[in-house]
C-alpha cells in the first residue's frame, strides 16, 4: 500500500522568515553592561566614522600600500568586534590574516593578491550591508555622535578611564583632542600605546596600560 503524500518541510527562508540581523544589537547591549543609550551612541559613531572605511582600504591597496591596508582593516576589524558585528568582523580578519607576509605559501615573497582582491570584495559587500542595517535602525539618528566635553587635565585620567570601563566611544575623540594634556601625564611612548589602542576599540587593553606599573591615582 502506497503511503500517503507527506508536506514538504519548509525552510526558513521559504516561509520569508526575514534574515538574522547583522548586528547583535542585545549582545551590544549586555558588553555593555546593560547600557542601551551608550551602545546606540557606539552604533552612530561607526555609521559615522568607517562609512568610507573600505573606500580607503581598498586606496591603500591599490597604490600597493598592504602595511597600511592591514592596518585600516584591524582598526575596521575591532570596531566591528565592539558594535557585535559578527560577519564584518569576520570578514575583516579573513582579509588582515591574508595581508600578512606570514601568510603568503613557502617560498612565497609576497601575499597572494588574487586571494586579497575576494577578500576584500567581501569586507566591502559586508560593510555596506551593516551600513544599510543602521541606515534603517529606529532611533539610531537621534544618538549623535558626542562630542567630549572639556575636562581639567587634573580630571582627564579619571574621565577616560570612566568612558573606557563602559566602552563609551566618547573616549576616542577625547583621546584624540587631549593629546598635548595625555602627553604631558603619560609620556610620548605611552601615549602613543594608549591613542592606538583605543583607535582599535581595544579598550580592555587600554585600561591596562592606564592601570599598569606608576599609574596610582587614576582610578580616583
């Protein structure tokens, strides 16, 4: 006896579930404590600061600059990691390990530019679609992009530190417009670790080096 027809199981994507979002806007929020309003400000500051981030990669790749490029794509690649963009992140790392000379085939004296062109063609298609989540994002418009307010230098450590420990974007334009005050407090080598690594969106790495040896009384 013939069994009878069964349904066939629909997908997903057959039924027109909408894709998974690109940005874990919950998990944003839980790295961040739980501070909503903090993690939008960290959205508009990357629609705002890396819109044209690929745009200059790929420049630097063209005018056959692979040490700049590497480094604009980690920079891409950690602010991507801070907003939970998983795919974009990702991607991002795909293309920084294959700039690497360390990754280019025994025998190899450079890094294979085929393999860099696909990558970076999926770096940029994965941008744009993040951009695009954002673009549409409600509520995200009216979280401007901060500017720092003016501190005391006796109150700079104490107030970058703050914006650090919440992962408050904030901290980078006050890194950036403080620079002579930091310079002053923490010496031209040390300035120079913290600018980079808060321009990564390393910020973990950041408070260590404002927590590590002879820095007593930052944390007041």
């Amino acid at each position: 006896m013939d069994k009878p027809p069964t349904a066939e199981k629909t997908t997903p994507a057959a039924a027109g579930t909408a894709p998974a979002p690109l940005v874990d806007v919950e998990a944003g929020v839980e790295r961040l404590m739980g501070n909503r309003p903090v993690y939008l400000r960290a959205l508009a500051r990357f629609r705002h600061d890396y819109r044209s981030a690929c745009a200059a990669i790929g420049t630097a790749l063209e005018t056959g600059n692979p040490l700049l490029a590497g480094r604009l794509v980690h920079t891409l690649k950690g602010a991507a990691g801070m907003i939970e963009a998983r795919s974009l992140h990702a991607a991002a790392l795909a293309l920084e390990t294959a700039l690497r000379p360390a990754s280019a085939p025994a025998g190899a004296t450079a890094i294979d530019a085929a393999q860099v062109e696909l990558l970076f063609v999926r770096l940029d298609a994965e941008l744009a679609h993040v951009l695009r989540e954002l673009d549409g994002m409600a509520g995200l418009a009216d979280a401007q992009v901060a500017t720092p307010r003016l501190v005391r230098p006796s109150d700079l450590l104490g107030r970058l530190r703050a914006l650090l420990d919440i992962g408050d974007g904030e901290a980078v334009d006050l890194v950036e417009q403080s620079q002579d005050e930091l310079i002053a407090q923490l010496g031209e080598r040390d300035y120079g670790r913290l600018s980079g690594a808060v321009a990564e969106f390393d910020f973990e790495r950041a408070l260590a080096l404002l927590d590590g040896p002879g820095r007593a009384g930052v944390n007041g």
